[in-house]
C-alpha cells in the first residue's frame, strides 16, 4: 500500500518495489491454483513462485541500481555545485585581493605624499628656526651647530679653519640718534653686503647677535680670511644710506682668527681668539681688520686703521 502511495507521489522506485511484489504474489497465486487443480499442471505452473521471484529480485534489483544511480547523480551534482562554489569563491577572494592590492598602492602612494609633504615642511620648519627674521641671515643657534661640525672636521682632517667676527661700530649711538626702526633697516644692508661677499657653499654667515655678525670659513687659509674681511669692511664703509636728506654712513670693524684646531672641541678658544681680534680692532680706532696672533709673536696685525 505505501509504495502504491509513493508511485502515486512519482517516486520511480515505488514502481519497480510495486511489480517485484505483484509477480511475487502472482507467484504465489498461480502456485497456489495449480495445487488446488484450479489451473493445469505444467511447467510455468509448478514453478510460478520461483519465476516471480526471480522477476521481483530483477525488478529489486533494477530498484537498487537506479537508486544507486540517483545517489551517484546527486553526489555529483553535489561536488560539481561545491567546485563551482569554490571556483566562485576563488574568483571573488581574487578579485578582493585585487580590490585590497589596488587600496594598499593608492594608501602607499599617499603615505608617500604625506610624507614629502611633511618633509617639505618640516624643511621650511627648520629653516626658519635656524634664520634671523630681521637680517634673513642664519641665526646664533643655527652657527653654534654649523661651527662645532666645522671644528671636528677640520681637527680630523688639518684642514685651517678661519673665523670672523664682526660688529657695527657706534651701532648704540646710531640707534639712539636716529632710532631703531632706522637701525633695523641698517642691519639689514649690513647682512645684505656680507651675504653678497660670503658665497662658497660651505661658508657661512649668521647674525650672533645684536650688531654683531660672524662669518664661518672652513678650509681657507689666513690670508684668504684677511681678504674676505677686507672686502666685506670696505663694502660696508662705501654703503650710503639716506636719511630725511642726509646721508649716513656706517662702518665695521672685524677680527679674524685662522687655525688648524688643536682638538674636536676648540670652538670656544678659536671664537674667543677672534674676539679678542675684534677688541683689538675697536681699540686701533675702529673701521679696521685685526687678526689674532700668538702672544709669543708680534703685536696683533691691523691690515686697515680708519678709512
């Protein structure tokens, strides 16, 4: 009855379940009329059940092998579905990869520029810490490094190292007299001629303070130091500036100190030896250069008294 039931519900093997048993009992049924002398006695007859049997266990059988069959399908059907969802889902992976591949270069390519931004920046930063606002000059924190690199390269190397110190002569008394609006504008020339004279590269010319500039020159002989110096004095002495129809003039005196350092740390005997070379400029009558010398030779050198 219930295979009856699933042939009506279209399952192909209540249809082979359905004959197997139908020629079992028709088997058994025709058997059963051959004893009963109901149907004659022959060979089909006396063997009714076995022959019944044999198409049951066919059709059963022929039940199983498309059973079989069926499982194989979907078991198929199965692995082909499960490949072709690994195939998808290894071309959406590669496609994310790529996605993700394709962001990292856009965020490395702007970490990239981020970064060149920022060390533009941070270039700017640093240039303007190290420059005088005023003078446009490089300021005293800027030189003190500059310096201390320049004396331990000339140490390593015995290379001379030269040192000039300059100051504005009278610059209080200008002030005083004229103002310090008009006394910003004269140390503006004033750096404006060093910078024009002071043009290698490695050289360097900064504000140290006040009215008072230095200018750094690595690898130059003491003659070539007392040249520079000149120049720059005489540059200053020949500036007019104006002023409410007058014409002012200023002058510099300029010590000068050129070494071959004696240590990596002799920053502080070769800017106090140029100092005292600038005293002595100021006590020869200003408007002159003066370079350090020994106390053993002679007297410190004037190259220029007053113009």
């Amino acid at each position: 009855m219930l295979s009856i039931v699933r042939w009506v519900k279209k399952d192909p093997a209540a249809r082979y379940y359905t004959f197997a048993w139908v020629f079992l009992l028709f088997g058994g049924i025709v058997l059963a009329m051959n004893k009963f002398t109901m149907l004659p006695r022959n060979l089909l007859t006396e063997n009714a059940t076995q022959v019944g049997s044999a198409l049951g266990v066919i059709l059963l059988s022929i039940a199983l092998a498309d059973r079989l069959n069926k499982d194989k399908k979907r078991v198929f059907e199965a692995q082909q579905g499960a490949l072709l969802e690994e195939r998808k889902a290894r071309l959406a992976q590669a496609k994310t990869l790529d996605i993700q591949r394709e962001a990292n270069v856009l965020l490395e390519e702007r970490v990239r520029e981020r970064t060149r931004d920022l060390e533009r920046l941070n270039e700017q930063l640093l240039e303007l810490s190290s420059t005088d606002a005023l003078t446009e000059l490089k300021n005293r924190g800027h030189f003190d490094r500059v310096f201390q690199s320049a004396v331990v390269h000339a140490y390593r190397y015995q290379e001379p190292l030269s040192l000039l110190v300059l100051d504005i002569d009278h610059f209080k008394q200008f002030n005083d007299n004229h103002g310090h609006l008009v006394g910003d504008d004269c140390l503006q020339m004033v750096a404006q001629c060093v910078r024009e004279l002071v043009t290698r590269p490695q050289d360097l010319a900064a504000r140290y303070g006040g009215e008072e500039f230095v200018v750094l020159l690595p690898n130059t002989p003491h003659k070539g130091a007392l040249d520079v110096a000149e120049r720059i004095r005489k540059a200053v002495a020949a500036m007019a500036f104006q002023l409410s129809g007058q014409t002012l003039h200023l002058t510099v005196s300029v010590g000068v100190c050129t070494e071959l350092p004696a240590s990596a740390d002799a920053t502080e005997t070769l800017f106090s030896r140029a100092d005292e070379a600038l005293y002595q400029a100021k006590a020869n009558g200003r408007n002159c250069v003066v370079a350090w010398a020994a106390p053993s030779e002679d007297a410190t050198l004037a190259i220029n008294t007053q113009a």
